[in-house]
C-alpha cells in the first residue's frame, strides 16, 4: 500500500479537515449567544453520538470503495471536537475504522474493526491534546500500513508523533511509539527509525535509533547534547559549555538504554559521533 496522508485525501473528499481533539481559544471580552448555542449543540452531538449506527451506515459503501471514507471531521473552536475514519488503511482485505474524541483535559481514540459486524478492538488515551494530520505509511519491512497521527508543530518546529500498528495475532492496535520530536524517519533498508529532536536553548538536542521489537520501536542508541551555563561572577561573566551523553541498550528486546559515557562536546570523537549519528549503525 502507497504512503497516505491526510494532504493526498483533501483533494478526493473536497473537505478540508483540520482536527483537534481541542482547540483551546483565547477568552473572549465578548461571547455572542450564537457562539456559546452552537458550542452547546456541538457538545450535545457529540454525547449522543452512536457509533454503531454512524459505522453500520457505511457498511454497503466500505464493500465497494477502496478509497478512505471520512463521515465526521470536526472543523470548529470548541471544547470538543471529533475525526472517524473507515476503510482499509492497514493492508488490502481489512476494513477498520478509528474515532478520536474528547476534550482539553482528555482524548481518547478507539479502533474498529469489519468482520461482518463493527468490533471494538482498542481503546487508548491518546498522547496529546491536539492532532493536527495523520499518515498511513509502511514504518517496517512488512505488509501491513501503521498509523502515524501528528500534532501541530510549535515555535521550533516540534510535534507529537504517536504511532499505532495492528498486531493481526492479537486482533488489536497497540501504541508502537508516541514521542515529541523534530523529525522521525524510516530506513528502508536497515529497517531502522531515526528520530532527531531540537528544542530551544534550555532543552537537550536528542539524536536516537529505533528498531521493531514484537511491535513496538525500542531505543537502540541515543546521544543527547546539553548546555552547561555556570555564572562564574556578579559581572555577568559566565562558563558555557556543552556535555554529550551517549547511552545504548543492553538488552535490545526492551525499553532501556544505559549510560556509556559523558564528554565535553568538542573533545576527540564527540563532533564526528554527534554529525555522523545515523551513518554509524
């Protein structure tokens, strides 16, 4: 299955879909009635909402069209908003769907699955309190498509990305990797994922590798680079330094990486290590 996004569905579906399981808004000094109704009405939906129903109206048309349906996406600046999604985005005989819900305080998203009749087949808190896109894209060497759901970027250009992989076995989605991060790619050939994050000055800048364990990407290596800013006087006369910690893991079946070193960024090695992270496998 090709790469999907939510970019390549706009054109086909002619909506325009920005979803966020809540949008928070600046308080107005003045709510007009009609705001605060419509807002009310929205929340009233969403309560009555009958997923059985919703999912079930589709089933003639999931038999016949292979392209995604979307019969709900929320546009609005609320509290409260919602996205479903059916069809088969995971491998080519497989109809699911998934329903994202909830408000500033709490976000769910729940999995579906077509065999004959709707199943609920997962139920998770999702990660974060927005979701601005999300890709289908093949993250492994297998058949089968994962799910990448991101959140809008900030200032520095960092988002939420969470990804969900169907573990045919056990008939369910399961949380493979949720992380803040600047960029995340895959290597098709070493069937690794690269994940890079820079924040501003006060965060540490983080360079990792992933590899796939029984459905989950666990850290492989890590390096991460940190300011050091020591005032030495009442002159304003401070010692700025950046300190490198390179970690890898032990065990490579589980989450944990262990500290092999610390060094001063700029001492023999550590500038080639920190440049040539993802090339030195």
């Amino acid at each position: 299955m090709k790469n999907i996004s939510l970019r390549n569905i706009i054109p086909v579906f002619g909506i325009v879909f920005f979803y966020a399981c809540s949008s928070k808004s600046i308080p107005s000094t003045i709510n007009s009635s009609s705001e605060i109704n419509s807002e009310t009405e929205i929340l009233k939906f969403h309560k009555k909402l009958n997923m059985d129903s919703l999912l079930n109206s589709y089933n003639k048309s999931i038999s016949i069209n292979d392209e995604l349906i979307i019969p709900l996406d929320s546009v609005m600046d609320s509290d409260s908003s919602r996205v479903v999604v059916i069809g088969k985005f995971i491998n080519e005989k497989d109809v699911f769907a998934f329903d994202i819900y909830g408000d500033s305080d709490n976000c769910f998203i729940d999995f579906y699955k077509f065999n004959g009749k709707w199943q609920k087949i997962k139920s998770d808190k999702y990660d974060f309190w927005m979701l601005y896109d999300f890709r289908l894209e093949n993250f492994n060497a297998d058949e089968d498509t994962e799910i990448l759901f991101l959140g809008p970027p900030n200032v520095n250009g960092n988002r939420q990305n969470t990804i969900y992989k169907f573990d045919e076995r056990e008939n369910k989605f399961i949380k493979s990797f949720g992380l803040f991060s600047t960029e995340l790619s895959y290597n098709t050939e070493s069937n690794l994922m690269y994940y890079q994050y820079y924040g501003n000055m006060n965060d540490s800048e983080i360079q990792a590798i992933y590899k796939w364990n029984k459905n989950k990407l666990i850290p492989v290596r890590e390096i991460r680079k940190e300011l050091k800013i020591k005032k030495l006087s009442e002159d304003l006369v401070f010692d700025v330094k950046e300190i490198i910690y390179y970690s890898e893991n032990p065990t490579q079946d589980k989450d944990t990486l262990v500290l092999k070193f610390k060094k001063k960024y700029g001492r023999k090695g550590t500038v080639e290590l920190w440049e040539n992270f993802f090339a030195n496998k």
